[in-house]
C-alpha cells in the first residue's frame, strides 16, 4: 500500500483522538474517504492494527464492500462538506443493516469507527508494525491516481479542487506554511483557493508553477510540461537549467496563454484555446495541428491498446479533429485512417499498435478529422 496514503489514515486517527470531533472534520474526512478506495482500504487496514479490532465490529453492521464501492460511484466526486446530510453515514452500513436501524445518524457511526481508545492503540501498533516513528499533524499528505480510461476530481483540505487525466498522478503535501502539488505523471487541472499566508504550488519535472488563486492546467508529456493559464495568474519558477530569453525566472503566465517547459528552459508565452486544452474535462480528446507522437500519448491514456511511434519523421504528422476520449471506437477508426495515409504503416501484435514512416523522405502532411 502507497506509504503517503497510509501516513494519511494515520493523520485522520490523531485528528479524532478528541471525544467530539467537529461537524467539519467529520465532513473532511468522509470526503477524504470518498476520494479513492484505496483510502478506504488505507484506513481499515490501520483500524485493524488494534489489538481489539475484532471487538468494534461484532455485528458486522459495517459493509467493507459498499465502501469500496461508495468511492467508486461514477462521475464527478462529491464535495461533501458542502452538502448538508447528517445521516450520509448510513451508506456505509448494509443494506440489511439499513432497513432494520434506519435512520442512522452519522455521529454513532464515527464514535464507532474514531473513538480515542482506537485512535491510539491503532497508531501505536502502526508504528510498530510498519515503522511510521513520526507523523506530521499539520500537514496533509496524499497521492492520487488514476488508471487508463479514468477521471477523478478531488477537493484538497482547502477547498482547492484538482481534476486528474487518465493515467494521472499527484502528490499532495500541505504544510502550515505551503500547499504543495507534485505532478509525477498525466495532466491535471487546477482551481486553486486564495490563502495569502499558504501558497499553492504546482512542482512538475524540475519546475515550481505558483498559482496566485487561480485556475490552469499542467500537462506532462514526453517532449516537456505544458502549462495552460485560464484563469488568474501562474509564476514560472524553473529550478534548474536555462531560461529562454522570453520568459526570465518568476515570469507570470497570463489568462488565455500557455508555455512548455523542457529541461528548465520555458518558452515564450503563446495564446491558445483553453476550451480545446480542457476538452478532456468534457470527455473529449481536441487537436489542432498536432503532432502524431503528442496524439497517440493521449490516446493512450484511454485504451488498453497502445499506439507506439516508433519513426522520429513523424513528429511532423500532424492531426486535426476531435475524438470522444471513452469511446472504444475511437482508437479503432484512427487507426484506420492512418493506414489510408501515403508514407504510414501501421503494425498490430495484441494489444500493440506500431505506426511508423515507410521511408525517411515522409513529406510533412496532416490528418483532419
């Protein structure tokens, strides 16, 4: 199991070491629950390193499965701590369960599950068995990830929100002084709440993006990260390696534009559509003059089926269209049509689409779709 998830169990454990956790909290921690299965998991795991675990539960009132199943509802995830249901708690119990003690307020079941005694006695036998010696009480650590052909959005502590591509990851760690973002892999984007005291900073490949309570998206690819500001302003502060002479270090992004950065060196800022940037949010997979090698590393955050590029020249290949990204046709007519393309051959091996240039004289041609 991921470590920082785990450290986070242990974090919401010492937040209800209190008798009376408040409304807040409680709500924090449901959507914290609510986020990911494996944070669930995370957190019965820890439960069950009490030496009474077997004592809590002895009526089984609790369905493991439904909360697995509650995290993997489709759509968008529910922040809520802005939704007013104090007996959103019964969810959680069976459905059997349901019908013979309905209603069931919220506040039994998180007395239940967060007592002080199992707060305690379950960080202690954490420590103990998985060699967590110290835990950060003020900051919030978590990773989130996405599979292929999944899409999440998840409300931070802060009540910023993050909504994360296919094939994504991020890792969260605020601290009193910091909110930070890493971006280990995918595209995410970000709507960022103000708090002068903390800022919000996005660190992907070598670079630091300090949002000033804005909205922009980070894409990382595998020809650099490509930010796209919508809103608000982003600051550019590249760790290491040169600068372009168009944008300095702490140079601010505005709306409406968008750099890449590849090895510490940033581009000039260039206007860009930020619907088609944000089509992925909408299901849909938007290219304007795009190189063949950028389209199939999207496309492959959807299918199971990889297209691989395996002829340099066709960087120069570009692809104009829009593609429903869930659609398991989509992949198949692309496919497809590049065959039909003069200068392209395309090779399938299982779940392996190979597409490379019949000679190196490939002249520079588009697709439109």
């Amino acid at each position: 199991m991921n470590v920082h998830i785990r450290e986070a169990a242990a974090q919401w454990l010492v937040e209800f070491r209190t008798e009376k956790p408040s409304v807040a909290v409680r709500r924090q921690f449901a959507a914290w629950l609510r986020t990911s299965p494996e944070h669930i998991k995370a957190y019965l795991n820890v439960l069950a390193l009490w030496e009474e675990a077997g004592s809590y539960d002895q009526q089984h009132r609790l369905d493991i499965d439904a909360l697995v199943a509650l995290a993997r509802t489709d759509g968008d995830i529910t922040d809520i701590r802005k939704v007013d249901r104090p007996d959103a708690a019964a969810d959680f119990l069976a459905p059997e369960t349901r019908e013979r003690h309905a209603p069931v307020s919220q506040k039994i079941i998180t007395r239940r599950l967060l007592s002080p005694r199992t707060g305690i006695a379950a960080l202690l036998s954490l420590a103990i068995n998985c060699g967590i010696w110290w835990i950060a009480i003020d900051s919030r650590n978590s990773d989130y990830t996405t599979q292929i052909a999944e899409q999440r959005s998840v409300v931070l502590s802060d009540g910023s929100r993050v909504d994360l591509d296919a094939l994504s990851n991020v890792r969260v760690k605020f601290t009193s002084h910091e909110r930070m973002v890493e971006l280990l892999s995918g595209q995410a984007l970000f709507r960022v709440t103000k708090d002068p005291k903390r800022p919000f900073v996005v660190r992907a490949d070598g670079t630091r993006l300090r949002a000033v309570g804005t909205e922009f998206d980070v894409n990382r690819t595998t020809s650099g990260t490509v930010l796209t500001v919508l809103e608000g302003r982003v600051a550019v502060l590249a760790s290491s390696g040169p600068q372009s002479s168009s944008l300095g270090a702490g140079a601010e992004v505005e709306p409406g534009q968008q750099v890449t950065i590849t090895h510490g060196a940033v581009t000039a800022p260039q206007a860009i559509d930020s619907a088609a940037v944000t089509g992925w949010t909408r299901k849909l997979l938007i290219f304007s003059a795009t190189p063949l090698p950028v389209v199939a590393e999207e496309l492959n955050r959807f299918n199971l089926r990889q297209l691989t590029i395996a002829s340099p020249e066709l960087v120069h290949f570009d692809v104009t269209g829009t593609f429903r990204a869930f659609d398991p046709e989509t992949l198949t007519k692309f496919v497809l049509l590049l065959r039909r393309q003069p200068g392209i051959e395309v090779l399938e091996e299982g779940d392996q689409i190979t597409v490379r240039a019949r000679s190196h004289s490939l002249p520079d041609v588009s697709l439109h779709m």
